[in-house]
C-alpha cells in the first residue's frame, strides 16, 4: 500500500471493520488547516468537506480538544449547522468523530456516519480510537521519512517560496475539492494566526498531506 493510498484504505477497512452500516472518513489537521485525507464513501466525503471548508464540525472539535465528540442524532441538535445539513442531504442520523494527535500541531480523527440511530457501542467506539491511533502513527512515520528525504536530497531548498506555497494550495484543493481562492483562504488564514511563516506552513501541509513535494523539472533548482 503506498503512503498516498494509506488514509483511503484506513477508512474503508475501518468502516468494514466496523460494520458494513457504517461509512467512514479521515481527516487531518495541521497549523489550523483541517482536510479530509480519504473516505470509504463519497457521502461521508462530502460531509468532512464541508465541515473542512466552513471550520466547524464535530471532527474539527475532536481534534482541537483531543477527545471524542459524539452526535447522537444530526437533525435534533444544535450548532454545526453546515455540516448537519450535509450529513442530512446525505441521510445520515448520527455520528462520532475520534480523534489522536500526531505531534502539538498536527492531529487526525476517524470520523463515522451511521444511517440508524446511534449505533455507537463500546466495542466500536475502541476499535475506532484504534484506527485513529493508527492512523496518527502512519502520519507521523510519514512525516519522519519526509524530513529525512528532505534533509538528504534538499527538496525544499530547491524550491522557491512561491512553488511550496502554490503546490500547497494545490494539496488543499483536492483534498477538500474545494477552488483554488477557498485553498488560498484556508492556507493564508492558518499562516496568520498562528504566527509562523506562510512557507513552514505550506511544507508541513505538503508532508502531512502525504503527497509528492519533490519538484519537477519545470520548478527548476534555480525557481526563486
């Protein structure tokens, strides 16, 4: 399995694991850019997309607090309002998102929709804290061989503020599906408030996101 197809097959064999009711997805925040990183289904794909674009959702609190949130029915509760009403489009009922973290900046979260009432047992519940531990511990072996790589053969000293930065909106544009002004939004916002460089960001992105930074021929050792 490669590195990239790894979020994809955490969630499909998590919601077949779980249950074949059940349809999962995964999602990955770094520096305050949250994105979904792979779904056993496009509905619940479209759901963490949405809860991804608008900042708000039980994922992005799980995280953020580093504890489970669970929602025991999507149409009797409050807050979240984006992200109920896609979860409804899509004729889920309920839901739980758990999370684990990767480093201090960077956290995941397995998160499950159920088309029936809170079917949210203890067993399932662990096994799902499981799939998150697994999937925090593949990021972050992921990201100790990005650094490495990039250590030994200098990717990102050959590439210019501007391509790192570009490539990065890029990553978050099909990671959320979202245009290229939504990525740049996303990516500009998470730079100014937490007080880093808009090029740190932009490569933990790259890495955490689990794509090809190494630069083509065309973005050239001598790009600046």
């Amino acid at each position: 399995m490669s590195l990239s197809a790894f979020p994809y097959e955490l969630a499909i064999r998590a919601a077949a694991v779980l249950g074949g009711e059940l349809e999962a997805s995964i999602t990955v925040s770094q520096h305050s850019v949250t994105v979904r990183a792979g779904s056993s289904t496009g509905a619940a794909g479209r759901c963490d997309q949405v809860e991804a674009l608008t900042g708000s959702g039980p994922c992005i609190d799980a995280m953020q607090e580093g504890s489970m949130r669970m929602v025991a029915s999507i149409a009797d509760g409050h807050g979240w309002e984006a992200w109920r009403g896609q979860a409804a489009r899509e004729g889920f009922v309920s839901a739980v998102a758990v999370p684990a973290t990767v480093d201090g900046n960077i956290a995941v979260a397995v998160n499950l929709y159920s088309r029936s009432p809170a079917p949210w047992t203890p067993e399932r519940v662990s096994t799902a804290e499981s799939y998150a531990q697994l999937g925090a511990a593949m990021v972050r072996l992921h990201l100790g061989r990005a650094e490495l790589d990039d250590a030994a053969a200098g990717y990102y000293r050959h590439m210019s503020n501007a391509v790192v930065i570009e490539r990065a909106i890029g990553a978050i544009m099909q990671a959320n599906d979202c245009p290229e002004h939504v990525a740049r939004y996303i990516l500009e916002s998470a730079w100014m408030h937490r007080g880093v460089s808009a090029r740190e960001v932009a490569e933990t992105i790259l890495r955490a996101l689990v794509v090809d930074a190494r630069p083509s021929p065309a973005d050239g050792a001598g790009a600046r």
